[in-house]
C-alpha cells in the first residue's frame, strides 16, 4: 500500500490513497488487536468495497494474514468483470 502525503488520522481510522492495479483511491482502515484476535477493515468510497477480514491468530503472524488477505480480496474485486450490485 502506498501511502500518499495527504494521509492522515480520523477518530481511530487511517485515511490515505491506496494505489493497487493501476488505480489510486482514497482508501479509510482500521486495524485492531487483543492480543489474541486480529481484525482489518478497508473501505475505498469509490469502489464501493468494505472489507473486513478477522482470525483468531494473535501477533504478528495474524497481523500479516489479515493484511495479506484483505489487500488479496481489493485485488480480486477490482479487476472484476462483472460490477458489483
């Protein structure tokens, strides 16, 4: 994910321009922890995609799979040949 100068903070949301396939979009995510569970949610206003991955893996291993899935699932969704309803 590149993230653009115009990044910022919004009450516990990053916003940033996320540049995949091609396409620059502003892009808002959260990512949270317990310690045991990890969550990641995308939403790019654009496209019209909100993803949210979670699994019970903690640390950094889960970290990385919950990163590594939702960037897999924006990839999936914006090259699509049929639009979204």
């Amino acid at each position: 994910m590149k993230i653009d100068s115009a990044n910022g903070y919004a009450l516990g949301w990053g916003v940033a321009t996320l540049t995949r396939n091609g396409r620059n979009e502003r892009a808002l995510g959260h990512h949270g922890s317990n310690g045991i569970n990890q969550a990641d949610v995308i939403i790019l206003p654009e496209s019209g995609l909100r993803i949210m991955v979670v699994t019970n893996v903690g640390g950094s291993r889960g970290a990385d799979v919950v990163s590594r899935t939702k960037l897999r699932i924006v990839d999936l969704m914006q090259t699509r040949k049929t639009p979204l309803p």
